[in-house]
C-alpha cells in the first residue's frame, strides 16, 4: 500500500506532540514515514529491544506489556488510532521498557528512530512538542498508577465503560467491549475472576451484560460511584479522519468488536 506524504501529514496532526511541529518538521517526519500493516498478535517490538521507529497508530489496536522478574506478563496499556508509542525510548535511544503486540490488524506509520532524533535535535520548538507528548503519556500512567492504588477493581472498570459512551450527554447507552474480556481484566489490573465479581458489582449501577455487549441503564449513578470524570465524545468509526485523510490510497478495516 502506499499513501503520500500529504496523507502522513494530515494522520501526524491528529497525534499528541506532532500536532504542535512546525511544518518544516512535520515534513520531513512525514517524508520519512512508511505505511505498515500488522495482523493480529504480532510483536512490533520486544521489551529490552532498541527502538528501530516510533510507531503512530492510524487503525486497530495495540497492547503495550510489561514482564515481571518471574517472566509473567501483564497489560500495560492497550492503544488506540491517533496513538504513538513509545516515545521516550524512541528518543532517548535507549531499550523497550515494555513490549508492544497488535490486539487486532492494525494500520501503523513507522518513522525511523534515527530521523525523528533528527528533527528533535534540530529544533528546539520540535524538542518541547515531544516533551509535552511525553509529559501526556507520564500523566495518563500516573492516573493509571493511582487509580490501581485507590480505587477497587469494579470502580475501574466502571470508569473504562463510561469512556465508551459516545454521546457525553445521555443516561443510558448500549455498546459492545473495545476490548476482549481476557484482555480487559489485566489492563485494569486484575484477574479473569475478579472482572466478573466487578460485573456483578455494577449490576446494583445499571450496568448489564450479554457477552461482549454492554447496558448502561443509568450513566450518572454510575459515574458517581466509580468516581469517573465527565464524559467527551468519542470518534465515530464511520467518520474516521484518518480515512478522509488517506482517500483512495487504502480502505481501512471496519474496527471489530471485542469477543466474551
């Protein structure tokens, strides 16, 4: 598949960091940029690798893992479009602290290391965009980090199911997982047991299950008791900018549901 350096351009502003380059920047990140396409369950990288590219996310899913001294795994993040990853290594040049594997097939743009330290060092404008996207990703582990500290197992998965309301204003709404259960449950941080006891639990908030499809009967006593964050919207797959973006040069996937 190929796609031009245009198309790349319009794909990097909707990312975290890239969005704030100048064009001079953002040209030759673009110009440098390849179009790849993973299958389900392939590794992009392993943990303790050197970073060869910087990935940006265009479609699917990708989980980021981590490995604990006994060589269990756990879900560190899973990725969605508009996501790069990770970039602190990238750009430090040093080893994976995590491992990353496509959840479902995915669409990415590999930039190489060596070109985006390029620009970085180049540029000091270019040097603090990628510290604030930097800055972005230690806030959303910190508040990853925190709510494993505070918060029970059936407040977080509580606050994952507001996040996939799409309409920030309604009370009720019906949804299939983003994610498969057995990926689900270590992404919150806890075990295939558990997630259901917090199913169960949210069964007295509204929520309702049938496999991989979700119930909110009542969104604002759910939200009150996870503690979760006022709603945004979230993009509708049928509108993707990144497709627009890309026109003719591909046809992007339908995003799959998630499985029981």
């Amino acid at each position: 598949m190929q796609a031009d350096m245009q198309s790349f351009d319009t794909v990097l502003r909707n990312v975290a960091g890239f969005a704030q380059l100048d064009r001079e920047s953002l040209d030759r990140v673009a110009e440098a940029g390849e179009l790849t396409e993973v299958g389900a369950g392939d590794v992009l990288f392993r943990e303790g690798g050197l970073p060869a590219s910087l990935y940006v996310l265009v479609e699917g899913q990708v989980s980021l893992t981590g490995t604990a001294p006994d060589s269990s795994t756990t879900v560190i993040d899973v990725l969605g479009p508009a996501s790069s990853f990770v970039l602190a290594s990238v750009l430090a040049d040093e080893p994976y602290l995590m491992g990353a594997q496509a959840v479902s097939g995915s669409l990415l743009v590999a930039i190489p290391a060596a070109s985006m330290r390029e620009v970085v060092m180049a540029r000091p404008s270019a040097a603090m965009a990628m510290i604030g996207a930097m800055a972005g990703e230690l806030a959303g582990m910190t508040r990853q980090v925190v709510d494993l500290k505070v918060r029970v197992a059936a407040q977080r998965l509580g606050t994952y199911l507001l996040g996939q309301v799409r309409e920030p204003t309604t009370n009720q709404a019906a949804f299939r997982l983003s994610v498969a259960k057995g990926l689900l449950a270590p992404w919150l941080g806890c075990r295939a047991e558990n997630l259901s006891r917090a199913f169960t639990t949210l069964r007295a908030y509204g929520v309702e299950t049938h496999g991989s499809r979700v119930v909110l009967h009542d969104i604002a006593r759910l939200r009150a008791y996870a503690g979760a964050p006022e709603a945004r919207p979230v993009a509708d797959a049928d509108a993707s900018p990144v497709e627009q973006a890309f026109g003719d040069a591909f046809r992007l996937r339908p995003r799959g549901a998630g499985s029981d």
